[in-house]
C-alpha cells in the first residue's frame, strides 16, 4: 500500500518538477542601441481618469443602413455611460 501512494506522489510531483527546469534561450546579439524597461507600480490614490473603449455592432443588408443603426447604439451607450456619472 505505501509504494502506491509513493508512485501517486511521485507522479503529482513529476510536472512540477518537469516545468521548473524552463532552459531560457540565449539572447541575440543586438548591434546599435538597446533599451529595456521593466518597472513595477503601485497607486495609492483614487485615479481621477480613466480611459473607456466601447463599441457596437450591427449587421444590415446595406452599409448605410449599418452605419445608421450602428450610430444610434452608439449614441444609446454614450448616453448610458452618462447617466451612470461617466462623463
């Protein structure tokens, strides 16, 4: 009974053990200017902006018709956006 709960163990711990040993590739050789950024951040603020991407879409048989009906949804979510405080 115990060496099949060591085969079950051994067998849990084989994948982590596998994914540890990542083998990272060589860099390439870069000839002129290199740059490399990494940061990390923390805000401790209420943001005051924020950036909303919002889209509709609409299918008819004929491009202005789409476009049309595509800017009246727009114009509701727009005006949704606004009463909820979303300026």
């Amino acid at each position: 009974m115990k060496s099949i709960w060591l085969g079950l163990a051994l067998c849990a711990a084989a994948p982590t053990a596998v994914a540890a040993q990542v083998v990272q590739a060589p860099m390439p050789t870069i000839a002129g200017t290199r740059l490399e950024v990494s940061a990390t951040g923390e805000a401790t603020r209420v943001p005051d902006l924020a950036i909303v991407s919002a889209g509709v879409v609409t299918r008819q048989t004929t491009a202005t018709a789409a476009i049309q009906e595509n800017a009246a949804r727009m114009e509701r979510v727009l005006s949704a956006l606004k009463r909820a405080g979303i300026e």
